[in-house]
C-alpha cells in the first residue's frame, strides 16, 4: 500500500500549520512556561482504521522537532473505543500548538478509512472492488485516496489526465453520434489510454460496446437494470456500478456481477471519527 511521499506530507502539513498559527501560538506562548514538558495519548473515542500516522507526526515534529511520537499501530490496522493509537512527550508549546491540525489530518483520514473498510466488508464473497471518485477535497487528494485504500477500497483514476471517461455531460455536447465519438477518439489517443464511458440506460450499452471501450459505467441503475446490464455486457468490457450508492445497498449491487463500485461518499461527505488527545496530568 504505497503511502503519499514525503514531500507531499510536508507540504501539505506545513501549509495547516501556517494556516493555523501564522505568527506562533500566542495562548500557549502566555500562558505555558517555556520548559514546561507533556506527556499526551491519541486515543480512540470510537472504533475504527487508521490512517494519517505520518501527518500526525509531520505536525508535531514540523511544530518542533524535539516531540516524540510513538505510535502503537499503523495505518490500515483497526482500532477499538478506548485504544491508546500513539503517545506524544516533549515540549508542551510544541504539542499544544501541534494539536489541532494533527488531530484535524488523522480524524478526516481514519473517518475514510473505516466507512471504506464498512462498505468493503459488504462486499465479501464476490467480485465487486469499492472504489472511490474524484469528488475529494481540493488539494487533499492524495491522502484522501490513500485512506481509501487504508480501508481497503481501490482507487479510481487520479485525475483527468490519466482515462478517458466519457460521462453525461460530455455525452450532451457530442456534434455527432455517440458509436462515431468513440471511434474517432479511440484513433487519436495511445493503445495505452482507458476509455471508459457512462450510460443511464440500457439501451446505450450495444452502441457503447460496438464502438469499443474498456469499461461501461452504469449510473443510477436500480438492482434489476444492472442484473440485465451485466448479462448484456457478458463479460466484453469491465462494468462500474455508480450512484445511489449506500451502505444499505452495496451488498445486492455487489452481488449482481459488476467488477467495480464507485462511491463518491467516500471521500465527498464522510464524517470524522472521534479520537481526542488527552493530557496527562503531572
């Protein structure tokens, strides 16, 4: 599971905490002696995965330096209510300015981890890979998808360079039929290049397979339409299941056949899990 490099764990912390403390952290710089040390416990107040290990301690040694930071598990491992996930000691400045934007990085990225890891488990005895969509928050992409996979989903394409996917709105502006689009793209681009196209209806799939693509999304299908999607396409090109998508749901939409399910609610709308950084008391 390749983890974001370290430049870009780097940048991206260092810009929080530049965000969040532009000139120093003036509470904890009246008000906490200067020697003053801590010893502090990430803990769990609800079960879950973890993932952002690496953020949590970029934003304390990028703080300061001299703050250690164990962890006693790592990303992708799961968690119970009450666990101790790390303990942090050093200065006590360091640490408290550090908090906020440690806690903010890693309870995002566990919330992805562990609903990814619950729709994952739906899917359990078939095909069905979760994957997730383009619907992350700017500029964080690169560690939303990783806690995708944290949780065990698979990632879909990173950006619009990478696929051709062909989708509703750009099915709107075709100046001419959708089979000849196709074709006329599929001549232009790589051997290399995806092509991969979106259909709402069933009636779109044999034009879309006699053009030739590599993946048909069905969006929007209920269970039966993509039972009959499925069987339509017999196994002539990969088929993605997307919209609607819920908990609730994914374990029938798995069972239809389909290779790969994409879930915007991933990464677009999940909550933060519950962990909180607690103080020792001296």
């Amino acid at each position: 599971m390749m983890k974001p490099s370290t430049t870009e764990i780097t940048r991206l912390v260092q810009m929080a905490l530049d965000e969040d403390a532009p000139w120093g952290d003036i509470t904890s710089q009246s008000l906490i002696p200067a020697a003053a040390r801590v010893t502090a416990d990430l803990v769990a107040r609800e079960p879950g995965v973890l993932c952002g290990e690496d953020l949590f301690l970029a934003a304390m040694s990028l703080t300061d330096p001299a703050v250690a930071t164990h962890f006693r598990i790592h990303d992708g491992d799961r968690f119970a209510k009450g666990d101790i996930l790390a303990t942090i000691e050093g200065s006590a400045r360091g640490v408290l300015q550090a908090e906020r934007v440690a806690l903010n990085f890693v309870q995002r990225l566990c919330g992805i981890a562990t609903m990814t890891a619950k729709y994952v488990a739906e899917t359990s005895g078939t095909k069905a890979h979760i994957i997730d969509t383009r619907k992350t928050t700017p500029g964080l992409r690169v560690l939303e998808r990783y806690a995708v996979r944290c949780g065990g989903g698979v990632n879909h394409r990173f950006s619009l360079s990478d696929a051709v996917m062909a989708k509703d709105n750009h099915l709107a502006v075709l100046g001419t039929t959708l089979a000849q689009a196709i074709r006329t793209a599929r001549a232009n681009l790589p051997h290399t290049t995806h092509f991969e196209v979106e259909v709402d209806s069933l009636d779109q799939i044999d034009e879309v397979l006699a053009a030739g693509v590599d993946t048909i999304m069905l969006d929007n299908f209920t269970t039966d339409q993509l039972c009959a999607g499925v069987e339509k396409i017999g196994g002539r090109a990969l088929i993605e299941a997307s919209g609607g998508i819920t908990l609730e749901r994914i374990r029938e939409i798995a069972a239809t056949g389909v290779d790969v399910i994409s879930i915007g609610a991933l990464t677009h709308s999940v909550r933060a899990l519950d962990l909180g950084l607690d103080f020792r008391t001296p």
